[in-house]
C-alpha cells in the first residue's frame, strides 16, 4: 500500500493519527528537523530536453521558462515549476516557530513530511485551552504547512483540537480574505513570516471568539429530524430546512442509525457516511455523551470531525491526516462548521 508519509516527529501522546517518531520536549528546532526529516533543502535546476540536429545527433536544448525542483539529500524530483515560483523551504517552516516556542509560550507538538517532500508542515499547542460543559476540553494549535507541488499555497491556521476525541477543527479568522479563514501566501509571493504572524495578531480573539461560536452550539438542542437534515445538507449540499427537503429522504434520515442497511442502498447520496455519522451522534461517538455533546448542535458537528479525522476511508493513516488538513476531508469539516453555525444564526 502506497504511503504519502515521508517522516514525522512528535512530543507528548501518539498523535490522534498514530504516525511519528517521539521526542521529549523542549528539544531545539534543529533537532526537530533532523526527527521529523526535514533538515534537506529545496534546490532547483532548469528544464532541458533532448533533440536530435540533421545529422541525428542528439543535443540537449534548454527550456528556460520552467524550473525543476529536487531534494537536496537525495535528489529526488520534486516538480516542475515557472521562473517566478518562491520556495518555502523545510526549515523555513520549523523557524517559524522559533520565537513563537522561545518568547510566546508555544510548544511544537508535531512536524514532517509528505508525499516524499512535496508537502511538510508543523503544528505547534498556543497555550489556550478552554472548556466547555461536562469538561469537553478543546487546546488551541497552529498550524504552517506549505507543497511545491501545486497543491497547497503557504498556509497559516489556527486549530483546535477536542481532548476526548483528537478531533481537529480550523479556526476562522474573521476579515480575512479566504473563505476558510486562513493566511494563505501563494508562491508567486516571497514567504515573509514576519508578515503572516502580523496577520495571525489576533489570535487571542479568534480563539475566544471559535469558543464563544463552540458553547452556543453546544446549547442549541436538535432533533432527530434536525441532525438529519444538517448531515443531508453537509454531504449532498443541500438546503439546512427540513422543510425544503422530500419528506420521504427525511424520513430515511432520521431512521438511518437504527437501519444502517438501508444507506448501503446506492441511491441513496453518501449513505454509508450519513449512516455512520448518525450513529456517532446517537451515542457512539467519543465523548458523544458529554452534556455539551448529546442531542446538541456542537455534537453533529462533532460527528462530521471524527468521522473526517477517524473514519473517513482513505489508503491509509497519513493519507487519512493528508485529506482531514489540506484536502477533501478539512472541506467536509468546514461544511460541517458553516451548516452547524446557521443553527445559531
């Protein structure tokens, strides 16, 4: 089976996605990009390509347009780029923290590689925690990652994560220019990390204001009928209104945890997932029992981030970690959060 996970470091309990090498903590940036196998660059050279002149000699001719990107310790391609692409290097992204762990009270917490080192990032605990009621603890984190494979800009985002459950959920930053609520700096744009975290100064709000956002959730009780239509509408993008919906899908939906077969039927959109995620809010989840979980608003959104982060299917674990940050899943989980946000509107 084909892993994306190139390396990884990690302090503190096995992650929630079971991968890395663990450190003790307090250890040094350099030490962290020799554990979590960043400590390469990114170098480049110029396309060439071979021809043959009249006599059918073959020549190489230069195409000086593009650019290709490899590894310095192994030289393994990376990508084929334009002249005018900016490379974030791997410890560009650990270096980033540095103040941040030294001055500012963060701890990094994971770092590594993907995809052979087409992707890296690291995450790093802020220090914020809060609580919500029947001690459903959330950490604050941030995380950096960066690709040079044309998959992901340089991206900046403040994470949480419930204890009960490791399940992560991107902050957003309000008036920012993205509809995640991310930085994110393209790399036709030179990385300037000083920048980003002028940016990111307003952490303290967006934390106090995701929580703010999380305890209302948690107060606002659904029905059955409710967390159907919400998953209805998070999976198949339809309207949130049970109202709006054909009264005999609803009917399914709100019996899907207790007749699992009927959502292996093919008809059905997404059935298999609905079903899962119904149960998981219908008590089998983790921590789907604590008060500010059960039957609750926050709850149905907790089922979407476990179910992204846990049991969603994917090749394997990392590519599992790789779909719930960056892909298919962290856009599930962001659905999840604006459905479950108009709940409360």
């Amino acid at each position: 089976m084909a892993h994306q996970l190139e390396q990884m470091a990690y302090v503190g309990e096995t992650p929630w996605h079971g991968l890395g090498n663990q450190l003790t903590q307090n250890q040094p940036i350099e030490v962290w990009a020799q554990q979590a196998g960043m400590d390469w660059r990114i170098e480049s050279s110029n396309v060439s390509y071979m021809a043959q002149n009249q006599r059918g000699q073959c020549i190489i001719m230069p195409y000086e347009e593009q650019r290709v990107l490899y590894r310095s310790d192994t030289h393994t391609p990376l990508s084929v780029v334009s002249q005018r692409y900016q490379e974030v290097q791997p410890k560009e992204i650990l270096e980033f923290y540095r103040d941040l762990t030294e001055q500012s009270g963060f701890e990094l917490e994971t770092a590594g590689v993907l995809k052979g080192g087409k992707k890296f990032w690291a995450l790093a605990r802020t220090g914020q925690s809060a609580a919500l009621k029947g001690k459903d603890v959330s950490n604050g984190y941030m995380l950096l990652a960066t690709a040079c494979d044309g998959t992901l800009a340089t991206t900046a985002q403040f994470t949480s994560i419930r204890v009960v459950c490791n399940n992560t959920l991107a902050i957003a930053l309000k008036g920012q220019n993205s509809s995640a609520g991310v930085v994110k700096v393209p790399h036709s744009t030179k990385f300037d990390a000083q920048k980003i975290k002028q940016q990111l100064g307003i952490s303290v709000r967006a934390w106090d204001e995701h929580m703010y956002e999380m305890k209302q959730l948690s107060q606002r009780k659904v029905t059955q009928t409710e967390a159907a239509a919400y998953f209805d509408a998070v999976f198949n993008n339809t309207s949130l209104s049970p109202i709006e919906q054909d009264e005999g899908i609803i009917q399914f939906y709100r019996n899907v945890a207790t007749q699992a077969t009927k959502a292996e039927n093919k008809t059905e959109p997404n059935g298999r997932a609905m079903s899962k995620v119904m149960t998981m809010f219908n008590g089998h989840g983790r921590g789907a029992e604590l008060s500010s979980a059960k039957d609750t608003a926050y709850g149905l959104l907790c089922s979407i981030t476990e179910f992204c982060d846990h049991e969603r299917r994917a090749m394997s674990q990392d590519h599992r970690l790789d779909s719930a940050w960056f892909g298919a899943g962290a856009g599930l989980k962001q659905r999840g959060l604006e459905q479950a946000l108009r709940m409360i509107a």
